[in-house]
C-alpha cells in the first residue's frame, strides 16, 4: 500500500497520482520477486526519462503483464 511509500523516502502525498503509480511499481516489484522473475526483469538500471520496455529472455519465462484499473478513492 501506499503507507509502505516512507520506507523508499516518499514522506508526503500518499493519497495523490504519483503516489497510486509509484505503489503500482512497488507492487509490480513485490509481485516479481515473489515469482523469482526479480532477477531475470532488472528494470530501468539508470533514469534516463526514455521509455523502457522489457525484452524477453531467451531460455527463461516470459515478462509479467498486468493491466489493473482500480481508480481512485478519495
């Protein structure tokens, strides 16, 4: 949840937009490392602002893709 968020430094607004999306990337994280996929899936190693896309592997499992629209509650 979004009151995970202080531990990675984000003290302030964890009820906004940002806030939703960086707890998505928590949770996409969360749910990698639990099906061991966390070391074959780095990420973005540097920040660039370019898009970044997975490329699958070779001789491993395909990339995990979720699409999830909860909304908003206020």
């Amino acid at each position: 949840s979004s009151h995970d968020l202080p531990r990675y430094g984000i003290k302030v607004g964890l009820t906004n937009y940002a806030a939703a999306y960086c707890t998505g990337l928590l949770v996409a994280r969360r749910l990698l490392q639990r099906l061991g996929l966390d070391s074959l899936y780095a990420g973005a190693t540097e920040v660039t602002g370019d898009e970044f896309n997975v490329e699958p592997v070779d001789n491993g499992p395909g990339a995990f893709r979720c699409y999830l629209d909860v909304g908003l509650a206020r």
